[in-house]
C-alpha cells in the first residue's frame, strides 16, 4: 500500500484570508490576535496554480476541487471556479524579453481562451473530480470567484506505476506567491528534483533560486533571472543549478518581478517519488504533523535564512504527550545553512508530530521539513512533510476516498487543549454530509480515521474547524490507496492497466532473478522497478 502525506495548510491560509485570521501566526499568538481595526471582507475571487503531474505513461492523475460551505462570499454571486492548461515554458529571446508569437504579443496571453476547463465547480459542498493519463498533462491554472471563492481547494492525486518516481503523489494546488522555501530538495546523483514554476498573470515573471547546504549558499551561475512567460509554466532540473552534487538542501525561490506558484517534485532511484510543498515561512517555532505510525526513518532538513544562528528544542507529540527524541534534545543551525538530524524510526508504531521551539532564548527564524521513509529493502517509498502553520478558521482536504484516509491533528503547546469539528462533504457523486467533534490534549498528536458521508458515491473532502475558545492545531492527512487495484474508477488501477498496454506496446521483459531490473528489446538493460505482472494485471509497485 502507498501512502502520500499532504498538510491541509495551503487551504487554512486560503480560509484564513476569508476572516481576516492571520494564517501566519505563531503557534503561541492567541486565536484572536486578528488585526484589530480593520474590516473583515469576504474573498471575492481566488487563485490556485496546480503543476504538471507526470511525465510517466503510467501515470494517472486525479483533480478535485472543492468549495466549503459557509465561508462567505460576495452577497448574490453565484460564482464559477475551474482550472485552464498553462502553455509550456520557452527559452528568453537573448534580449531579456518572453518570447513573441509573431504578432508583437508575448506567447501564452491568451492561450487559454479555447480550452475548457478542468474540474468545474457549481456549488459548495460538493467536490467535482477530473481525471487525466496524459504524461504531457500540462500545469493548471485556476480561479475562483463569487460564492466559490472562499476556501476553494483543488487536490491533484498522481499515481504511478513504475519507474523512479514510482508510488502515489499527492498535492494540494497552491495560491501564487512571491517567496517560497522547500527545505529537503537534493542534487545528488540518485536525485531528481525539479521546481516547476507556474505564471498565472498577463505579465512575464522573473524568478530567483538560491540552493543553500550545511556549508551555506550553494554557488550557481544559472539560477538567477529565470523569466516564466504568462500562463505559463517552467521546470528547473536543480542538479542542473550547481556541479555539486547536495544531498540535503534547501531551495529558496524569489519572484522579483510578478508572482508565480512553486512545487518540487522529488524522484528517488530506490525510494520512488513524491511533492514537497513550501515550507511554512521561517520563524522562531515550527510544527511539522503527521508522522505515520509505521515509519522506519524519518530524516530533517531545517534552514536559518537569517543572520543569526538558531537554537531549537526538539520534542515529538506522541498520542500521549511531548517526549524528547533520545540524543537529540537541542538542535543548532547556523546562519544561512542547512543543517540536519536522523531521527530514524522515532514514532515507534504511534503516530506523531515533531515540534520545534526556541531554545536557550533564541529567536531567530527556521524552517524545516522531514522526508518519512516506510517500508524496507526494495520495498521502501517516501514521503514529505514540511512545516505547516496552524489552522486558521478551518482548513480543507479534498480527494478522500471509502477508505484510506487518516487524519493526523497535534496541539503544540502543553496546557493549551484543541477541540475542532471535522466536516465530511456530500461525496463527488452523492451522500449525506457528517460531522464529528475530537478534542486534542495540548501537546498531544490525534490521528483518526475520520468520518465518511453517510451513503457515499465517489470521493468526499474534510474541513477542519477549530471551535471558539480552542488552542492552536495543526493538521494534516495521509491518503492510501490499495495495490493492485483493478478498479476502472481507480488511478491505481487505470495506472495498473496503462504499464500492462505499455509492456506490450515498449516489448519490455522483466529480467528473471533480479527484482525491479528491465530489459528493452533493441536497447540496452536499464533499471527501473517494473511490477510484476500476473493474469494480465499489473501490481503496482510499493508497499
């Protein structure tokens, strides 16, 4: 079984920004530290940026999109949300200009007019699913606006078969921005991470990546004035950054000019694929939730961007209170380098959090992630987690299934209990809203099977909604999907049954004796990890 770790903090900012609550609070600030003074508007219009899912041709990737009900909205505004193909990225015309369609006007305006979109909503409550097996599916590129607005949240579920980025890769779309932080990238020989950069505007973007290690900036000559033309998208292969190969390192990206959506999709020789989404932004504490029960490494990576070096407590919030890793109490990061901690398999069969706080009266700024690994030998996968800010008003997970979905929920701070409804939505293709209240003792991880719509069709999202008077939570899910599956509804399975027409088409043979090596007719052995194939049914690869 595959897992994929997706926080829920890319929709509490956007539902923070619907009342005004600051989404970047520190995990100390009380709930109702809201800028005082100040008119509190309902979202009139919202913007996602999803990336493209994969290259693979076994790859099969689900969008579902949601809008909460009950978040607001402009008075009388029906609203429309939906996602439209951004065009592929193109090299600078050598004069610091995006590239020119022949006519004067910059390629990618207007590109979009004749596409229809992906996933359209036209109600809240209800998710709506889309489905692609294309491996040139391109970056996507949504608005929302009206009663659809507020709190809309689009999830792209990728699951592939086989090949390095192998597994099940999960995403939620992310607003545009113009600084991101993705501590655990890597430029190491069995690495491959790329950053995609998505432009949502009418004006050319110009991008900045700065790679930092534990010896501090990582010198690059290409990783400056990356021009992202309008409505469209850019992937930057970050080994082709430097000629040092970095296994842990952090990747600061920078719009200078307009703003652009950020995501790293990280692939493994040996442990497969995943995203790793922006970081929290640094600051003197963190939280990073939802740390499987099973898990047989987990490994940090934290960056001090600023110019003093940090000192930082490091505790896990296990089921039955805060603990200390042993041999790991404190943990130093010098200014402006990475630095990093094997906490090995540190939850010891319960799920948990890792939180970090200022130590020895530090206050200088950090941010973290983990990369999780589950499994062993051939049979290992992993999966990110990075730090998250706390939830606002609520927060939306979207793509849950009948089964497989867990809920991890941790109050941070000792003394400071957390009580939140948790919402399950009508399903895609019916059922019956559900809800149900979990308290969460303050420096504690709750991690739940949660509620599931009465009566439901196709996939359902879970909102998140921390009642008056509760401490500070942070949340995040973990989505599992079955091997094998043959299901024709199922990415697992139409990926199953893409590698089957794949083999068939490519005539590659598995090579007897040695697990995951193939063999090309015509071409020369590679290494892969190719799933066995049984009845005419292919197995995914994994656990």
């Amino acid at each position: 079984m595959k897992r994929t770790i997706m926080s829920l903090i890319g929709a509490a900012a956007a539902l923070g920004a619907v009342t005004g609550v600051a989404a970047v609070a520190a995990p100390d600030a009380p709930r109702d530290s809201a800028a005082k003074g100040g008119t509190r508007l309902p979202v009139e219009r919202s913007a996602l940026l999803c990336p493209p899912p994969t290259s693979s041709e076994v790859g099969d990737t689900t969008y579902t999109a949601f809008t909460p009900k009950g978040t607001g909205g402009k008075a009388g505004a029906q609203g429309t949300a939906g996602l439209l193909p951004a065009q592929p990225g193109k090299q600078q015309d050598g004069k610091g200009k995006p590239p020119q369609d022949g006519k004067g006007k910059d390629a990618g305006q207007g590109a979009q007019s004749d596409a229809q979109p992906v996933a359209p909503l036209k109600q809240p409550g209800t998710p709506v699913t889309a489905t692609t097996d294309r491996a040139d599916a391109p970056a996507l590129v949504g608005a929302a606006d009206g009663a659809l607005a507020p709190g809309w949240t689009v999830q792209q579920t990728t699951s592939i078969a086989a090949g390095s980025g192998r597994g099940l890769l999960g995403l939620s779309c992310a607003a545009p921005d113009t600084d991101f932080w993705f501590p655990g990238v890597s430029t190491a020989k069995d690495r491959q991470d790329y950053v995609h950069l998505t432009n949502p505007d009418n004006t050319p973007a110009v991008v900045d990546l700065d790679l930092r290690g534990k010896d501090g900036p990582i010198q690059s000559a290409s990783g400056e004035n990356i021009s992202v033309p309008p409505h469209a998208t850019v992937p930057v292969l970050l080994s082709t950054l430097t000629g040092t190969p970095t296994q842990d390192a952090a990747l600061h990206v920078t719009a200078r000019e307009g703003r652009v959506g950020a995501s790293v999709q990280a692939a493994d020789a040996k442990l497969g694929g995943d995203w790793l989404p922006a970081a929290a932004d640094p600051a003197p504490g963190l939280v990073l939730p939802g740390i499987p029960a099973d898990a047989t490494s987990v490994h940090l990576v934290a960056v001090a961007p600023g110019k003093a070096d940090a000192d930082l407590k490091v505790q896990l919030a296990t089921p039955n209170g805060l603990i200390t890793p042993a041999g790991l109490e404190t943990l130093h990061v010098k200014s402006g380098m990475t630095t990093t901690a094997d906490l090995k398999d540190l939850t010891k069969g319960e799920a948990g959090s890792l939180v970090l706080t200022p130590a020895d009266g530090s206050s200088a700024p950090v941010t973290a992630a983990l990369r999780v690994t589950r499994g062993k030998g051939d049979k290992q996968e992993m999966a990110f987690i990075p730090a998250t800010r706390p939830v606002g008003e609520r927060a939306t997970a979207a793509d849950n299934r009948d089964k497989g979905s867990t809920l991890s929920l941790v109050a941070p701070e000792k003394g400071k209990d957390a009580k939140v409804t948790v919402t399950a939505s009508a399903g895609s293709g019916g059922g019956t809203p559900v809800s149900k209240t979990y308290t969460v003792k303050g420096g504690s991880t709750l991690a739940v099977e949660p509620p599931r719509p009465q009566g439901l069709k196709g996939s359902y999202a879970l909102t998140v909604t921390p009642e008056a008077g509760s401490g500070p939570v942070h949340a995040a899910r973990t989505l599992a999907l079955p091997q094998g599956s043959n299901s024709r509804r199922s990415p697992v399975g139409r990926a199953a049954r893409r590698l089957v027409r794949a083999i068939a088409r490519r005539r590659v043979f598995p090579v007897l004796g040695v697990p995951g090596r193939t063999r090309q007719r015509g071409e020369r052995a590679c290494w892969g990890h190719l799933p066995a194939v049984a009845g005419g049914v292919a197995r995914q690869a994994g656990i």
